[in-house]
C-alpha cells in the first residue's frame, strides 16, 4: 500500500511539473526560463517533504526510513529508483509496442 501511494503522488508530482513546464515554455525570454527552473526544483523538493509527510500519517511507524536527516535521503532515495524503474519498464514496453 505504501508503495502505491508513493506512486499515486509522484505521479501528481510529475504532472504538476508538467503543467509549470508548459506554462513557462510559452513565455518569451530569460526570466521565464530561470522561473521555470525554480519554480520546478521548488515543487520537486517541497513534493518529496509532502509525500513523506503523508506516508507518515496513513502508515504512522509501520513505514519507517532511517539514516541521514532523518531517513529524508533513504526516501529521496527510494523515490528516485521508482522514477528510474517505472522509465526502464517503459521504454521496454514502448519498444515492444
């Protein structure tokens, strides 16, 4: 279960950095490219603190991450090798369509 809300938000996430994406890509300039930017590292990290915030509180401690900062780099961690896989698993079933 906690592995599907992992991926349920993460998916929100990427579609949320989809939407800032294409809102700045129309705009003209510099400034909008530098906006783009931050405003996607802001939601990628505050994302992260959110989805750990609220596996916290639907499995309490029977979902635990240790380490440094508290287990935040075993989560960021994890949350990345889900991003990797779920890209690997598609691209092979992209090439075998």
């Amino acid at each position: 279960m906690a592995a599907l809300l992992l991926q349920v938000l993460l998916q929100a996430t990427v579609a949320i950095v989809n939407r800032i994406t294409n809102y700045f890509k129309e705009k003209p300039g510099v400034s909008a490219k530098i906006f783009r930017g931050l405003s996607t590292w802001a939601v990628l990290f505050s994302s992260k603190l959110v989805i750990l915030e609220a596996v916290n509180f639907a499995f309490g401690s029977s979902v635990m991450f240790y380490g440094p900062m508290n287990g935040l780099i075993a989560f960021i961690v994890v949350v990345v090798v889900m991003i990797f896989a779920e890209q690997f698993f598609k691209r092979i079933y992209d090439s075998l369509a």
